[in-house]
C-alpha cells in the first residue's frame, strides 16, 4: 500500500522532470514570440523566488499576531501577580503556564498554513504557466491541432491555452517515461527541496517500485498524475488577471491518499497572481536576449515597453509593516531632444504611473484572498524615481516614454511630435555610429517598424491625416530603390536614413511655421475683438498655442469654458483616472501657455453644453451681449470644408449653429486632404467602466456597448478654418476650392526638403576622411552645404562650370552639379511617384 510520502515522491519527480525538459527546450530553441515579454525561465525563477519571499512574509506576520497574543497574556499574568495574594497567583501561574503552551504550539502549527503540497503546485506553475511563449513548446501544439502557425501576437495571446495543454503533454510524456521501465527516481533531486528527508524518499522509491511493477496499478498513477495537472492548469488559469479570481472554485481534492486534505486552488492562484505581477524587475531582463529579440520585425513598441518596464524596475520591496509595496525605478539623467524639463518629467511620471498600475490591479484583486489566510496587507504602492547618468538603454527608454505618451493622449500633434522625435533620435544614432554593424536590410527593417507602429496607433484613430501622411512618405521611403546613386557611389543604407531626416526637417519646419505665425493670425480674427467667452472642445495644442497669442489685457476680460469631452476619458482597471481631456486643457493652458490666474478657467460635463450656450445667446451683462465663439482642433480638415475629429465635435458644433455662436477651426496643412471616414470604436467595452464583472454581466443580458471614435462636421457648422502655417483664414464666401491647393502642401515642402537634404548628405558622403573619421563634419554642417549647394543649383546652375570644386571646411569635394541635380531630381519624383500611388489607392479604397 502507497503512503502520502510516496505520492509526494512522485509528484517531486514529474516537477524535477518538468523543469529539465522546459530548460532543455527553452535553451535547444531560442527563437520564439519570447521577445513579447520577458518570457524565459529567467522569469520562472523569479516567480518562484517571489513565492518564496511571500510565504516568508506569511509565516513572519503569522508569528507576528500568534506571540503578540502571547505577549498579552504575559502582561495580564504579571497584573495578576500584582493584584491577588500569593496562593492565588501561582494558581493563575500554572493555568498560564498551560495556557501559553497552548499558544506556542498552535502559533507553530499555523506559521505553515502553506503545507507541502501547496508550496509545490505553486512551484509547478513557476516553471509551467508561461512555457507556451517558446517555440519548443508552440510549434508542437499548432502541429498537433493540424493548423498553421499564426502571427507571433496570436500566439501571445494564446500563450496561456498553449502553456496548459503542454503542461499536460509532457506530464503525460514524464508518466510513460515512469511506467515503461519504472526508472530510477533522483533522491538527490528531491531531497533538495527540504520538503522531506532523503531516507524518507529512498523508502518511498522502493515502495513505489514495487507497487507499480504490476501493470493494472499503472492507471492509479494515471490518475494522480492527471489530478496534477488539472490542479496546475486551474491555478494557473485563474493567476491571470482577465478571470475573475473569486470565481476560482476554493479548493480541490488531490487524491484519497494524500493526508493534507483538499488544495486551496484559490489561494494558490492568489498567491501565484501576486508573485508573477511582481516579478516584473531587473532580474527579469536579459541583455543578450533583448539584444537579439529587438532586431525582429515584430519587436513593436508592446514588446518593447514590457522588455523595458523590467530593466528600469531595478529592485521591488515588500515592506509589510507599512503595509506597502516599494518599486525603484532608473530612468536616464538628463532629457532630450525638443523637450523641455516640465515634458521630460511628465513622460517619467507617466512610466511611474503605468508599472504602480500594472501592478496595483493585480495586488488589490487578490489582497482579500491573501488577508483572510494571514498573509501581510499592501495598501499602497509607492514608487521611487532615481536618476542614472549613463543609464544603458537610454534610446530605448526614451522610445519606450514616447509610446506612452502616444498611448496616454489622443492630442493628435502630440502624436505627430512622438513619432518624429523617435525617428530623429535613431538617425542621430545611426549617423554617430557610422552604420557600424547595420546592412541595408536592418535600415530597411527600421523604417518598416516605424510604418508599423503608425499603422498600430491608426487602428486607433484611423482619421489622423497628419500621421497618414507620415505613413505615406515613409512607406514611399521604403518602396525606393533606385540603383543610379550607384554612380556616385552613394551608401544606400546612409541614402535612406537622409530621407528619414528630410522628414523630421520638414516636420520640425512646420511647427516653427506654425508657432510663428500664431502670433500673427490673431490680428486676422475679428471674432476676437470684444470676445467674452471662448468654449473650448477636444484638447488641441494648435488652439492653444493661438489663445496664448491673445493679449493678456484681453484675456482678462474673457471666459475660458472647457467641456470635458467625456468619449476620451481613460481609467485603470482599478477606476484611477488615467487622462481626462478637460483637465489636461485646462492644465496646459494655465501650465504650459502660462495663462494668467485673472483669466477664469472653468470645466463643465458635456451635457452642459446646451445650456451653456443658450444662456450666452439670450443673457445680458450691464446690456451688453456675450459674444463667445468656439475653437476646434481637426484630426482632417476635409476639401470640402468639412472636418473629422474626436465624438462629441459635432453635437457641440450643431449647438452652436443654433445658438448663432461661431465654430472656428485651427488646424495646419498637414491636416488637410480627402479621407474616406469609417466608423471605429475607442476603449471598446471598457469605455463605460473597467469593473470586468459588470461588463461581463452586461454582455450576459445581451446588452452591447458602442464608443464611436469620431464625428464629421459638415462644413455648414463651421464658420471659418485657420491653417496656421500658411497663415491663412479660410471662410464660406472664399471658394472652397481653395482647399484643395493646400492638400499636398506638406508633401511639397518634404520634396522641397528632400532635395536640399540628400545633397546635404552627398556633400558628407563625399566629405569622410576614410583614414580619419573623427574628420568628418558635424551634422549641421552638412545640411547647411546641402543647402547652399541647392540654392546655387536652382539660383546659378547655368553659370555654374561642369564641374567645380567646392571647399567646406577645408575638405575638396569634387563632383558635377548638374549631374547631382538631374539625380536628385530623379529621386525626389520617384519618392513623388510613391506618395501618390499611395495616396491614389486610398482614394480609389
């Protein structure tokens, strides 16, 4: 007859088997969708390291409550003492004496609320729950099933049903293993845990070998192995956050045999929950995988922010006397690019907020769980921000803190700012470095990820034109291959990087236009002139670089009324308030613009709006009308005068009409075009709230929820449209024809910028000193040739000699004009001829 003793021997066998086949694997097959998220037995250690630390904490805060209690009775005994006579004293001494050894040997019992058993399923599912993120493990289970391989986010997606099923698959693999020669089980291996003695097993291996040498007692261990893997796939799947944990059933009989009664399935999901969401540090980051992983096609900015969530995470404490968690988070010294302090600390917070987030949500779904079986209670995360001069990975946080923003704010010029910034950041990179390692198709592999990313952010707010045309030009970029450049020798890997630099030139260009001429447009809108109150709609940065234009005499003299533009509202799963479009505008305005507090700000629900506006048409102050107008953003600004922005602009507008208030539009020519709208979803499900059972419970009743992303605005609600980088104020009695003029004006500049930025690298191409490369010319230095280059191209080329020789900087650089140009030109037209391929199947869509 088999003991407990000897089912736990097997139990520790099949656990030692499993582990080695999932690092054998994991090590024989590196290639995976592993380079989603840290997936790799890296992390399974540290899971199981965080087990370990929890249960300490447990038996620790067990100690803790058992001989405070004890403490108490100590002090009530010496009071006793104090009190009563002698006799009656040592009476009262022995009864405590019993009482206090009571105490003491039920505190002990209890320290191990966690048994054996327990402690090893939670160490299964360490090594188990995330094995279906590698190829070893995938592969098999897509074959097994006849289907192909999906795309590697599918297969995330999936990881957890794969985990399980071969988890289930090498369980079954491991009992065959045992039944066929009923081998020799590890007694070093499975003393190593101090779960139980070494003779103990030597014992429990000769018992196990002899009662299962006769084959019909095989099927018993069939079936305890089977009831091993059901506990591990239950655990394992109410450990994610998309079950509702409290509907994991509480306990679950092992097997008739084994003497410490039912499992706690869902405490140990609990405890399993709370240890994978803090396993998220350093310890959890490889650099060498990182290095291979972020060099695949499908290495998206997702993958990119958990790989670099666990790198900054540099230590996470639980300190359960403060009842709170501790996360220390590394972020580079200094800030960069065209931010300024205020923007660089706002990114760092947002990356703060994320992981407290993150983990915040895990932490409160289990923490009633935990606190009824005496584990210590987390009330508060708290983190704390170092900063590290000469961090590693600066230029992939820093990428890491655009796509935050990208994804925390719907402001679309913010999203047009992020995703130049990211690009010029890496041709900076790859010009400093010299191309050093990168072959033409790594370069090409940059721009397709860059194309990719958009296309993501796109699904999202698929009217962005101003990120189309982005999309347009560095898919045009990546379409050209032109070998003429062979002539003069040119890198293709350099040329292609120079277009990306036009880009961000060009761009860059455009704001300074725009910040420009904000100051200017003010004069031309008379709605301004004894303006009360301005309604505000929709955060845009445009619109507020035009109020900051007003005077602050004026100012004081006018209301600022901001409608909070509920569609855009974000909370966590925990019902923080994650962005709310009122409040960020507001906060600009007077932050960032620098609005005086004698300028009166106020924030109101939508559903004020008619009131608000009705009131400012029939109210008189010392009889004297209101005179409010409105001022939009555009996501497109339509040919036909039209706009497409977020939900709500066109209620708003439709209340304005009737109120005869004025809608004006601030928008630039990158905004302007033709877009074929269609209707999207923002937040779906979870716009309403992030209470999962109440959403689930919705759906039960066959109830649907709709967030429409955005409205069209006819031009027949719109009194005027401002295009701030032309300076021009558009309205109904001017033809609207007009606009059409505009809607390839920023591919026009780009071409513009093109040209006078690969002559500019033709000059540094020609310039590099092959011996010496610190010789080279600083960047700048480039364009600036490159642009003087161009001006004496299209100002001088017919008195220009055939072929010339131009010093810069003391560098001869021989090379025919007007064969650059006739090459330049060529180039320009067939990146042209892309754009508007591009731009004519849209149309044709």
């Amino acid at each position: 007859m088999l003991k407990s003793n000897d089912l736990f021997v097997i139990a520790l066998h099949c656990f030692n088997e499993l582990k080695k086949k999932v690092i054998a694997k994991s090590i024989e097959k590196k290639k995976g969708v592993g380079y989603f998220t840290p997936h790799d037995t890296t992390h399974y250690q540290g899971v199981k390291d965080t087990i370990d630390v929890l249960l300490k904490k447990q038996e620790g805060h067990r100690h803790a409550i058992s001989f405070g209690f004890i403490e108490e009775e100590m002090l009530k005994d010496l009071k006793v003492q104090n009190e009563e006579s002698d006799i009656e004293a040592k009476k009262e001494k022995i009864d405590f004496d019993r009482r206090v050894k009571n105490l003491i040997a039920h505190a002990v019992k209890e320290t191990f609320l966690i048994n054996k058993w327990e402690r090893l399923f939670l160490y299964f599912c360490a090594w188990s729950h995330d094995i279906g993120m590698l190829e070893a493990f995938y592969e098999p289970y897509y074959k097994g099933k006849g289907k192909e391989l999906p795309q590697p986010k599918e297969i995330r997606d999936q990881h957890d049903k794969i985990s399980n099923y071969m988890c289930k698959e090498i369980m079954y693999e491991i009992f065959c293993e045992i039944i066929s020669q009923i081998k020799d089980i590890n007694i070093q291996q499975c003393s190593d845990y101090n779960f139980i003695s070494e003779n103990e097993i030597f014992e429990s291996v000769e018992r196990i070998r002899q009662y299962f040498s006769a084959e019909e007692r095989q099927s018993e261990l069939k079936e305890f192995i089977r009831s091993l893997i059901y506990i591990i796939n239950l655990v394992s799947l109410y450990h994610r956050r998309a079950e509702n944990i409290a509907t994991c059933p509480k306990v679950r009989t092992l097997h008739k045999w084994v003497e410490s009664g039912p499992i706690r399935t869902q405490l140990l999901a609990a405890i399993f929950r709370l240890s994978d969401a803090l396993s998220v540090d350093r310890t959890r980051f490889h650099d060498r995988r990182f290095d291979e992983f972020r060099n695949y096609g499908n290495f998206d900015a997702e993958s990119r922010l958990h790989w670099i969530k666990s790198f900054v995470v540099s230590s996470i404490e639980l300190k359960d006397s403060e009842h709170e968690i501790e996360i220390q988070i590394d972020v580079p010294y200094q800030w960069r690019g065209d931010f300024e302090k205020k923007d660089w600390e706002e990114r760092i917070n947002n990356l703060a907020i994320f992981i407290k987030e993150d983990l915040n949500e895990d932490v409160i779904s289990v923490s009633k769980i935990l606190y009824e079986n005496n584990f210590p209670l987390f009330l508060d995360i708290k983190s704390i921000i170092h900063t590290i001069p000469t961090l590693e990975y600066e230029n992939e946080i820093w990428e890491v803190l655009n796509d935050l923003v990208v994804s925390s704010s719907p402001n679309t010029s913010r999203l047009i700012v992020s995703t130049i910034v990211e690009i010029e950041e890496h041709v900076k990179k790859m010009e400093e470095d010299n191309y050093a390692g990168k072959t033409e198709a790594e370069v090409q592999d940059y721009i397709e990820k860059n194309i990719n990313a958009i296309k993501e952010q796109l699904e999202k707010r698929p009217c962005h034109l101003g990120l189309i045309k982005i999309k347009n030009i560095l898919e045009a970029i990546s379409k050209y291959n032109n070998d003429s450049v062979d002539i003069l020798k040119i890198d293709k890997r350099y040329l292609k990087v120079v277009f990306l630099d036009a880009l961000v030139r060009t761009v860059k260009f455009q704001r300074q236009e725009t910040e420009k001429n904000a100051k200017n447009i003010i004069n031309e809108l008379q709605e301004i002139n004894g303006c009360t109150d301005i309604i505000l709609y929709g955060f845009s940065q445009l619109v507020s670089n035009v109020i900051r234009s007003i005077s602050e005499k004026t100012l004081q003299n006018i209301i600022i009324h901001i409608l909070e533009c509920r569609t855009k509202t974000t909370v966590s799963r925990t019902n923080r308030l994650i962005y709310h479009d009122g409040v960020r505008y507001a906060k600009y305005l007077r932050e960032e613009i620098g609005l005086a507090n004698e300028t009166l700000i106020k924030i109101y629900p939508d559903s004020y709006c008619g009131t608000l506006m009705s009131e400012m048409k029939n109210s008189f102050n010392n009889n004297v009308k209101k005179l409010p107008v409105v001022f939009f953003g555009a996501n497109a600004v339509n040919t036909d005068f039209s706009i497409v922005h977020s939900m709500g602009h066109l209620t708003v507008a439709e209340i304005a009409k009737k109120n005869i208030i004025p809608v004006i539009v601030i928008a630039d020519t990158m905004k302007v075009g033709k877009i074929n709208h269609s209707i999207s979803e923002r937040n779906k499900d979870y716009w309403l709230t992030n209470d999962r059972d109440f959403i689930n419970n919705l759906q039960m009743h066959k109830i649907g929820l709709s967030n429409p992303n955005e409205d069209v605005i006819s031009s027949d609600c719109i009194d005027k449209i401002v295009l701030i980088d032309q300076q021009k104020v558009i309205n109904h009695e001017m033809n609207k024809d007009c606009m059409i003029e505009y809607e390839n004006k920023f591919y026009e500049e780009y071409k513009v910028m093109l040209k006078k930025t690969v002559l500019a690298g033709l000059v540094r191409n020609r310039s590099i000193d092959k011996d010496n490369k610190n010789a080279q010319l600083e960047n700048d230095s480039f364009w600036l040739a490159g642009e003087e280059c161009y001006n004496r191209i299209e100002d001088e080329l017919h008195s220009v000699k055939h072929c010339e020789q131009i010093k810069i900087d003391g560098n001869d650089i021989a090379f025919c004009i007007s064969k650059m140009k006739s090459i330049v030109d060529n180039l320009v037209v067939e990146i042209d001829n892309n754009i508007q391929n591009k731009i004519n199947k849209k149309s044709a869509l």
